[in-house]
C-alpha cells in the first residue's frame, strides 16, 4: 500500500489545496453576487462562462502540456487561478466577474487533466481502481471542506477570497517540490462527437442534459436557498448536504446499474430526480426541512452523471475508451453552460423556485428519450458491460478511461516529429605541405 501510494502524496495534497481553494470560491460567488445585488441572470451568466471556460480548457490544455510539460503548465495555470480569484474582491463588477470565471474555469480543466494523467500514468491494471477511487474520496472531501470554509468569515470581508486564493496557492508547492517523475506528454486523440452519437446516444445525450440540469443546480442552488430564508452560511451547508448525499449513493447506484440495464436506472434516478426536484419547488419547506431534502437532492440529482458516463463506456471499444471519456466531458460541460444561463432567465422572470421546475423538466425530458431509445433498441443478453468504476464515471474522473489502453492503440498514438539528427562536425583536413621550390 505504501508503495503504492508513495510517489503520490505530494500530488495528492496538491489536490487537495486546489480543490478546497475552488470548492470555497464557488460557494462564495453566487452568494457574495446576492450581497451585491447581482440579479439571478448575473449569477447564472457566471456559472455559464465558468463552464465554457472548462470546455475550452478540455480542448486547449493538451497543446500547453505538449507545449512546458505537466509541472511547468500545472504551476502555470495554479498560479493563473490563484491571482483570478484576488480579482473579485478587488473589482466588484459583474461584467469583470463573469471574466474571471471563464479563466478559472479553463484553469481548473487543464488541472484536472495534468493530475488525473499523472495519477494515471502512475496506476496500472492491478491498482487503477484503488488510486483513482482514493483520488474520488480526495475530491468529495476537500469539495465539501471548502464549502463548509465559508462559515469562518463574513460574505461581504476579503478574509474568503483570501483564503481561496492562499489555497489554490499551496497546491503548487508539494508538485513543484515533487521527486516523481512527470508523466509521458498527453496523447491528442481524434475527436469525432458524431460518431461517438451514433455509438451511445443515451450516454452522450444523457451526459449533455445531466450538464444542463446540473449546471444550474451548482451555479444557482444557493440563490433558491437564499430565498428560502437561509443565511449565506446556511446555504452553504445546504450545498454541502447534498454533495454529501451524492457522495454516499455513487456506489450503491453504480452496482445497481451492473445488475441491471443501465438505461433503466438512469431513467429511474432521472424519474426520482424531477420528483425531488419538484417537492423541493412545492413543499413549503424551511430550516431542517430544507437540510433534509438537499442531502434527499444529492442522492438522486448528483449519481446520474455516472450511470450515464458507464453506459457510453460500455457501448464503446476499448480501444476508443480515451475519445469516448473526452467525448463525455464535453458533453457534460456544453450542457453546462447553457443550463444556468436558461435557468437564470427562469428564476428572474418567475421566481427562485422556478430552478427545480426547470430541472424536473430537463430530468423527464431525458427520461422520455431513454423510454424512446430502449423501444428502438431493445436490451440484448449480450449486450456488453464493464463493471461500474467509480473512478471512471465521477465528474472529476471523466478524462479517465475504465482500463489503460494499449500502447500500441492507433488512437493514442500522439504525432511526434523527430527532432533532426545533428549535422557531423566537418573533420579537420590537412593540408598538404606545400613543395619548396
């Protein structure tokens, strides 16, 4: 275990900084925008560009790393993030705002690539799934850590974004000083979202409309709760719940979908998920009984991504197991970007509750094209079917395939133009001696 896991601590702990830091950020950003008077519209085109700004990250981020190297463009894009989140308090102004989130997003898209590469890069068949779910673990804990950090001062103080930003900081130095060895440059894969359509329609659609709904919730779960009654502290505990919830559930759900056709459990959590959704919007809930139904949200709304992400992977040839997960990651953060900018529109035009109808909409949509592709294309015995992993399909896993491909896969086959060979050094010639005369 500690051979394993010893080349890895300080990786890890670089995780760990970087994911509090931004897990603080995020929490504080829609709610220091209410202080502000940032309409839901605001808040929701911040969520949006954060999100487009991951997307460009996933698709940018490979070339800088090809480019410096996983340490240089790691130190490179913490430091990036770290100065954007001084930004906010020192510029309070939505349009400035909604800038240094696209920033922080394509920050955090390039760190999530050179880490889980790395982590990756380090595993191998036998320990894969060990690494990468105590990667998981890492993420859940430190996300819910750093929400819950918002207690610790007021909104409105500089004291937070401080602390984000000194967080986000820290995560350069145990890579920095690392003695482990940088992982090979990343493989640039081809790309092909129509293909990858016709493979899993449900895993790429489902992955795309979970974005939609889900990026609301995140961006905007704290405004409804706000209006609710909360306090900005309590809307960050309410926040914390249901990452907890969702937490809990992945595995449960996960081996559920094993035993049975993945499709049918996406659509029943999807099914859940709108009835969760619209209870939240109708029941005149406060205080404890909000708790109860965000930790209730989270285990339904936050296990769907990965039931959809293990379905396109099962549809998928191992050898296009790298251009299915980057498939999935787009996917997932295009819907992200247009679902709080949508939901937003909703929430100023006819109330704060209006997010989970929005949601519960999105959620029945998809279960309606999932009841649609399952009579087009029945389940057939066999179908094929990878065992659920829990590091493959989270969220923060998706740029990581369920098994290592091959090396000699065509796919990840990354073009490399040798450098040309040094010219031979012209060997001295000697020169005749001259004949006297």
């Amino acid at each position: 275990m500690s051979k394993t896991f010893a080349p890895l601590v300080s990786l890890l702990t670089g995780v760990a900084f970087l994911l509090c830091g931004n897990a603080l950020l995020g929490t504080m950003i829609p709610l220091r925008g209410l202080h502000e008077h940032f309409t839901p519209v605001i808040i929701g085109l911040m969520g949006s560009s954060y999100n487009l700004g991951f997307v460009v990250g996933c698709l940018a981020c490979p070339y800088l790393i090809l480019r410096a190297g996983h340490i240089r463009a790691y130190s490179t894009l913490v430091a990036l993030a770290a100065a954007t989140t001084l930004v906010h308090p020192m510029v309070v102004d939505p349009v400035v705002w909604i800038g240094a989130r696209s920033i922080t997003g394509f920050c955090l898209a390039g760190l999530y690539l050179i880490i889980e590469s790395w982590l990756n890069d380090r595993a191998t068949n036998d320990n894969r799934g060990l690494i990468m779910s105590v990667y998981i673990v890492v993420n859940y804990l430190t996300t819910t850590a750093g929400q819950l950090m918002i207690l610790l001062a007021p909104i409105q103080h500089f004291e937070l974004f401080a602390a984000a930003s000194l967080l986000v900081s820290l995560a350069v130095v145990p890579v920095a000083l690392t003695t482990s060895a940088q992982p090979a440059p990343i493989a640039i894969v081809q790309f092909r979202p129509l293909e990858l359509l016709k493979i899993a329609p449900v895993g790429l659609a489902g992955t795309f409309m979970i974005g939609v709904a889900n990026g609301a919730f995140w961006s905007l779960v704290t405004v409804f709760a706000i209006g609710r009654g909360l306090s900005a502290n309590e809307a960050a505990i309410f926040l914390s719940l249901a990452v907890i919830g969702g937490a809990l559930m992945q595995w449960p759900v996960g081996r559920l979908s094993d035993a049975h056709d993945r499709r049918l459990v996406l659509a029943v959590v999807m099914v859940l998920s709108a009835i969760a959704s619209l209870l939240t919007f109708l029941l005149p809930l406060g205080g404890t009984g909000l708790f109860i139904m965000a930790f209730l949200l989270g285990t339904v709304v936050l296990t769907s991504y990965s039931v959809a992400s293990a379905h396109a992977y099962d549809r998928a040839d191992k050898s296009a197991y790298v251009e299915m997960a980057t498939g999935v990651l787009l996917a997932n953060g295009v819907g992200a970007v247009f679902g709080p900018l949508i939901a937003s529109f909703a929430m100023e035009s006819w109330g704060n509750g209006s997010l989970f109808v929005f949601m519960a909409l999105i959620e029945m949509l998809l279960a309606a094209f999932i009841a649609l592709r399952s009579r087009i294309r029945p389940t057939q015995p066999d179908d094929p079917k990878d065992t659920y992993e829990l590091f493959s399909t989270a969220p923060v896993g998706g740029a990581i395939p369920p098994e290592a491909p091959a090396p000699d896969d065509p796919i990840l086959q990354t073009p490399v133009v040798p450098a040309p060979e040094p010219e031979p050094e012209p060997e001295p010639q000697e020169h005749e001696e001259a004949e006297s005369p």
